[in-house]
C-alpha cells in the first residue's frame, strides 16, 4: 500500500486480458528548484515520474526564503501539507554563491540547508524507502579558509554567534565554512537518522555549468580562482551530470550508501587530497 507522500497510477490498466501493475511515485521535497542544479534534479525526478515539491524564492510551487526563519518555517509548513504528512526524498539544494555576502550564505548554505532536513525528518519516516540529499561543494575542502570556531557554532545550532564570527570575512570564506559544515551535518547525522532507517547523504559538486558558475566567471574577483580550479577530467560538468548523482543517492541502488559525502568534481578533490580516504 502506498504512503499518504505516494501516489499510485497504471500506465495501461489492462493488456492482453492482464491487469497492469500499478507503481508507486515517490513525493520529493528539492530546495533552490527554480533554477540550476536544483531545476535540474526536480526534472530528473519529475521525468522518472516521482511528484516534486519545489521550494525557492521564486518561480516554485513553494516561495520562501530560507535565509530567515520565518522563511523556513513557511516552507516547512506548505511542503509538509503539500506532501499530505509523508516524504520518500528530500534534496537540500538551495545556497547562495561565494560573491554574496557572508551572512546571508550563512544563513542559507548551512541553517536554511540543515533547517530543511531536520524539520522534514519525521515526515520522511512516513515515506517508502526515504532518503535526503544535502548539496555541499567541493570547496567545502579548502582546508586554509575554514575558521573552526564557526563551524562550531554551526553544528551547535547557534545561528547569531555564527554570524558574528564570520561578521567581516569575505563570501568566499563564509561558503568553503558553510559547505564544510553541511558536509559535516550529515556525518554527524548518519547514526540517528540510519536508526530510524532514512538514508541521508550529501554531493560536493565541482565546476558546474549553473547561473552560479557563470556569475563566478564574470566576477573579476573570483573568474581567475574558478579559472585555475584544477580538473582531471579538463572540463566543467553539466547540470544534469550533478543531478544524477543526486537521484542516484535517493533511489534503490544506493539503498546501503548512508552518511558519505560524494565528490561529483572531475577529480579535483583527488588532486587536493590525494592520500584521503
């Protein structure tokens, strides 16, 4: 039988005198919807007929800035009634580029980001075979920008001292520190959440051709760092590369991969730490 964040649907209802097996569709939550990866993943989704829940500033069927609390509150609100109280997956996906402001990344790329697993988590229990998806960055393991005692206060949940460290500090540091800490989120997470049997699990994306690359590679500050980014594989990856990789964590075939960050980059983090496991 099917959750109530399930629906199910025949493709032909009866062939040949034999009844069509219905399947089920799986209900998703995808952050940061309205464009990029997060577009991008909700098309592979919606292509592979599960319902997608879109949540962004704009242009989604959820509209809220996760930037403020009162943002995530309303977002967390409608997808829950969206999904009628039952989730198979949620992707994290929404987060703001290094040419924002430190606050504001901070406020999304970690509190919006772990604000939106954590408070659909029990709606996840309700789903079939759920699973969730943060979208951290390969940037995250730029060891020389991360400031400790911020990703301290990340992890113990205080928002305001977390901005007052990083109060005055570039955007380009306030994003490696916040993609370190949803990468670190998640490990953190994997015994809790694997004993209540929901998978979760994040991708650090590398060169990707999204509005945010193109905004970086227009930036005079930030083009010539982009530019050098060292990739084995000699090129930037598509939208829809990412994606995969993403839907790949939520499906079947990864149903014993939990709590691991998965460098979808080309190789550049292999070339950044070649000797870590």
């Amino acid at each position: 039988m099917a959750s109530a964040g399930t629906r199910r649907h025949s493709s032909g209802g009866i062939r040949g005198g034999v009844a069509v097996e219905c399947r089920v569709v799986g209900t998703h939550v995808v952050t940061g919807a309205a464009s990029g990866l997060g577009a991008a993943v909700a098309r592979r989704l919606e292509r592979d007929g599960h319902r997608v829940i879109g949540v962004d500033r704009r242009e989604a069927e959820v509209v809220a800035d996760l930037g403020d609390p009162r943002g995530r509150a309303r977002a967390l609100r409608a997808a829950r009634e969206t999904a009628g109280g039952a989730l198979d997956g949620v992707v994290s996906c929404a987060g703001l580029g290094p040419y924002e402001e430190a606050d504001a990344i901070t406020r999304v790329n970690f509190f919006g980001a772990v604000a939106i697993l954590d408070g659909l988590r029990d709606v996840l229990l309700q789903g079939t075979r759920p699973a969730a998806v943060a979208i951290s960055s390969v940037g995250g393991a730029v060891d020389p920008l991360l400031v400790p005692e911020y990703l301290e206060a990340c992890h113990a949940g205080d928002e305001q001292r977390a901005l007052e460290i990083i109060a005055g500090r570039d955007g380009n540091t306030a994003y490696v520190n916040a993609k370190r800490a949803l990468a670190q989120a998640v490990k953190r997470r994997a015994l809790a959440w694997g004993g209540l049997g929901i998978r979760l699990n994040a991708v650090a994306p590398g060169k990707m051709e999204t509005p945010m690359l193109e905004r970086l590679l227009s930036d005079e500050q930030h083009a010539p760092a982009i530019r050098a980014l060292p990739v084995p594989l000699g090129r930037s990856a598509a939208a829809d590369e990412i994606a995969g990789a993403v839907v790949f964590l939520l499906g079947p075939d990864a149903g014993y991969v939990h709590g691991h960050v998965i460098f979808a980059d080309g190789g550049t983090h292999a070339l950044m730490a070649p000797d870590t496991m």
